[in-house]
C-alpha cells in the first residue's frame, strides 16, 4: 500500500474536513495518506480491524457474505464518511467486508490512534457518532429499498449515491459489481440498464457508466435515495432541528422518466 507523507491540514474527506481546525490539527500528525487500488480489502469478516480509513477519491463498499459465499452490498463510504465504524463503537471486527470498489486515496488512522483521539476530542466523537447514525440509516434504508423496489428504481438509487462519490460522470462499473451490489440476477441487470438508457439517463460502455441525465436519473430513483441523503444532511451539517426535520419529511412528486420512455414495451410501468 502506498503511503504519502502528510503537510498542511486539508482533507477532502467531508467527516475530517468538518471537525474544529484544531481538533484536525492535532489529528493531522497520525494520518495517513494511503492509495486504495481496486478490490483492495480493508476490513475481513470477523478479523480485527487495524485501523479506519477516511475515503478522500473513490469509494468502498460494505458487504455481506451468505451461504454459498455470495456478497450483497449493504452500504457505500466515500469521502462523507469512515471505514471502520466498530472502532468506534468499542469493538474490533464486524461480519462485514469492506472492499474498496473504485480506486482512490484515503486517510488511515491506527486503531490504538484512534481511540486516543476520541478521548481527547469531543467533537470528533460527536462527528463520528453522528456520522454512525447515517450510516445506519443507509443500511436500513437499502435492506427496505431491496426488499420493496423495482429494480430500475434500486439500480438508478445506487448509480446516484456512485455519482455522488465519484470525481465524474463516468463511473468504474462492470456488470459483476452490479451483481453483488443489487443481489439480482443478471436478466434482471440487463433489463433495468436497457431501461435507463433507452430513457437516456445512463450510457453504457465497457467496464464503465456514464450519467447523462442526472436529474432525470433522480426522478427514476425510489425515495430512499433523498431520505438518505436528507438523513446525513440533518446529521451532518449545523442546520436546525426543525428545518431538518421538516426536510426529510418532506417529499418532491415527480413524473419518472422510465414510464415514459418505456410505456409501450413494459406495461407494469405505466403510469397509473
């Protein structure tokens, strides 16, 4: 793993770049800055964890493993958040993997490192345990939105929360990593893609997915998309209670593009 030696404080690691400018300049001196190829594991099923990773480019994704060694993403971390979250819950290991799945940069932080900064700084504890909170509510929200979804909807909700973590429209994506992410069969893939592109909200090449219509992409989208994000905007930001509240309660109606682009050919889209 390649390191980098660190100088002035700035990250873009959204969690970090949050924290007092003293509380990070006294965490600055214990980070690292460490390349994340693709595929690279940063945390093994029920192994002790060695230390959290802040995500500044790229992102990782958190999955689980069932009978029959098949992987479902639970989650996503990019530069909004940490890998590593038990850590900070006063635990070693989980049962989940995190598996880096496009490649960046991130900070590494040392577990033992990493306990001693909580214990001197509150506002990083009370970042990270806002931050868990988030987190959590994107678990539940994908363990809901898989269970109830339209795959189009699902699959347009997660080429969002991609692009939000990606440096550009083309996002590292292959039909494999779709597989493990969605936890659908491939037919199914196929047919959800067809359908946002025909809409022309995505293009397709190889190994690659370019967003061309990212407003419209929303609209495909089920809700669980903007409750989480209104989630770690409530969380995460010094906005008020009431305003917050009121902004994850809310909901936009809007017209899914799917419908019309694909009425004719899939009638269990139509409109009404």
């Amino acid at each position: 793993m390649v390191r980098h030696n660190l100088s002035a404080p700035t990250s873009r690691n959204r969690l970090l770049a949050a924290l007092p400018p003293k509380d990070l300049a006294r965490l600055w001196p214990l980070l690292e800055r460490v390349e994340l190829p693709l595929h690279r594991i940063l945390d093994v099923p029920n192994q002790p964890i060695a230390a959290v990773h802040f995500p500044e480019t790229g992102w990782v994704s958190m999955l689980a493993y069932l009978e029959g060694c098949d992987a479902v993403e639970v989650a996503l971390v990019g530069r909004e958040g940490m890998v590593g979250l038990p850590l900070l819950l006063d635990a070693d290991r989980s049962s989940l993997e995190a598996m880096v799945q496009a490649p960046g940069t991130a900070l590494r932080l040392g577990a033992g490192a990493l306990r001693d900064a909580l214990d001197r700084s509150l506002a990083l504890r009370a970042l990270l345990s806002r931050y868990a909170l988030a987190h959590h509510e994107q678990v539940a929200r994908t363990a809901a939105c898989n269970a109830r979804h339209r795959i189009e909807e699902r699959l347009a909700r997660w080429l969002l929360m991609a692009h939000d973590r990606a440096e550009g429209d083309k996002l590292p994506i292959t039909d494999e990593s779709v597989l493990m992410m969605l936890g659908v069969r491939r037919t199914g893939i196929a047919v959800a893609t067809g359908m946002l592109t025909t809409a022309g909200l995505i293009r397709c090449d190889r190994g690659h997915v370019a967003v061309i219509d990212r407003p419209g992409l929303e609209a495909a989208a089920c809700d669980c998309y903007g409750i989480v994000q209104r989630s770690f905007k409530l969380l995460l930001s010094p906005v008020s209670g009431t305003e917050a509240e009121a902004a994850i309660l809310s909901k936009t109606t809007t017209t899914n593009p799917l419908w019309a682009a694909e009425a004719s050919s899939w009638p269990e889209f139509r409109a009404g």
